[in-house]
C-alpha cells in the first residue's frame, strides 16, 4: 500500500488545463489544411489526390476557384505531398468544430 | 482579446452553461453507428486522468434514455441506421447531437456508398461537426463547449 502512495505521491497530477489553458499540438501532428492563394496554381493536382474527395476545383467565366472542406478532411496530409507549388500546408490547429458545415470549407480564387 | 483569453473565459462559461442548462451536468450517450474504433478509442481517453471530462460534470452513459447528447461516429451503415434512429427517439427532448469525425461528418473516407449513409446528417439533425480522423480529445472537449451554446440557443427559441 505504502508504495501505491509513494508512486500517487510522485506522479502528482496529470490532468491537463486544457479550456481554461490553450494546448499545441506536438511537433508533426496534422492539423487544418491551409490554402495560400498567392502560391496555387490552381493545376488540380491535389483534386485528384485527396482520397476523401473534399478538394474541388471550379471553372467558370469569372476565373478559377479552388475549394477545400474541413468537413470530410483525413488529414492525410496527399494534397501537401503532392502540391507542386507549396500552397498546401497542414497546420497544428485542430479547434475545427463548428454548428455548420458551410463554415468549414475555405475557397480561394483567382480572377482572370 | 487574444484567443487565449478567448478560451480561458469559455471554460470558465462551460461549467455555468451546463448548471444553467441541466441543473447540474451534461450526460453523454455515444453511439457507434459503424466507426472504425478509432473514435471511440479517443471518447475513451476523454474519461482518462489526463483528460478527465468529468471535471466538467460531463458524464458517459449507458442509456440513451439517461442522456442530454448524442455523441454519434461512424458513416451510418446499413446495418446501424435502424439502431441509430431508435436511440435518437430514445433521447429525451431537449437533446442534441455531436458529428464525431470525419465519417460522421459527410462519409469521410467511406463516402456515400452502398453500404455506407455518408454522414449523419441525412438521418437526424446534427448540431455540431467535430471533424478529424479521429479528433484530438482536446478537440472532442472544444466541440462539446460549442455544442452547449447551441443548446442555449434552442431552448431560448423555444420558450419565445
């Protein structure tokens, strides 16, 4: 019994902060995908990728857009591998929950 | 206001939310309706020392008939969407309903199949997406404080 206590004793406490005390994640982890609009190419490379399917790429008269949705997100972390330009880097973040899905799809365009 | 602040003043509202709300806590039912068992693993380190819900007087049950909320994984298969509805008419009004990860979101990686729903909410109502595969238990904790505002919300619409 003596050395249950000791060990309680020694190990103190784990339990996080974690709401009143914001936490990162480790080094690595895969987080929220971000687009950098001035870096895409917009060549579809990371559609075809994504094996969830949430990357869409639109043509339309007023130029190019490209859409990403957190929604369905694997974070796999293909469309970064994949990218020939850089313009998608997974990032640490994970606060991603959200009462609607539209709020969890990014779109960058560019204009022709 | 920095985003720290932010948080640090939401935690402390999550307690009195929920003591408004429920009287005391927030009960959990979780619902597997055909996940990979990643998710769960992760609703399990919820109750772990470390994350330790419980300081929040959220609580785990056995019953949808005990619970506030509905914690539902997995891309609804064939097989679990009788059993996901039942349990959802089980759950006592006022409930809501958590979207855990990615599959309970829109199909994840399953997508919208023969055997699989795509996402949950083509069978019951969701209030809140937690997506991730699987989420973070941090992340399942910052999806639930903004599931609970949301309950502010119906309730209030409610009585008006």
């Amino acid at each position: 019994m003596f050395e249950i206590l000791r060990k309680t004793l020694k190990t103190g406490t784990v339990t996080t902060q974690y709401p009143n005390r914001p936490e990162t994640a480790p080094e690595g982890f895969r987080g929220k995908p971000e687009l950098f609009p001035e870096k895409c190419t917009y060549c579809g490379e990371c559609v075809k990728a994504c094996p969830p399917g949430v990357i869409w790429l639109n043509e339309d008269n007023d130029g190019k857009s490209l859409a990403l949705s957190y929604c369905g997100c694997i974070f796999c972390g293909r469309c970064e591998e994949v990218c020939p330009s850089d313009a998608v880097k997974l990032t640490r973040e994970y606060e991603l929950a959200s009462k609607t899905k539209d709020d969890l799809v990014t779109i960058i365009r560019r204009k022709i | 206001m920095t985003v720290e602040d932010e948080l640090e003043i939401m935690g402390q509202r999550l307690n009195e939310k929920i003591k408004n709300i429920f009287g005391r806590s927030l009960h959990i039912r979780e619902v597997d309706a055909g996940s990979c068992n990643a998710c769960e693993v992760e609703v399990t380190a919820l109750s772990n020392p470390i994350y330790d819900i419980e300081r929040f007087g959220i609580h785990i049950v056995a019953s949808p008939r005990h619970a506030d909320m509905l914690l539902v994984t997995g891309p609804v298969t064939r097989n679990m969407e009788l059993a996901l509805l039942k349990t959802y008419n089980a759950t006592p009004e006022p409930k809501l309903v958590a979207a855990m990860g990615s599959c309970a979101c829109n199909g994840g990686i399953f997508g919208d199949t023969y055997a699989s729903g795509g996402g949950i909410d083509k069978f019951i109502p969701v209030d809140v997406y937690i997506p991730g595969c699987p989420p973070r238990p941090q992340a399942v904790i910052f999806g639930l404080m903004v599931a609970v505002d949301k309950l502010d919300q119906k309730i209030r619409k409610k009585e008006a």
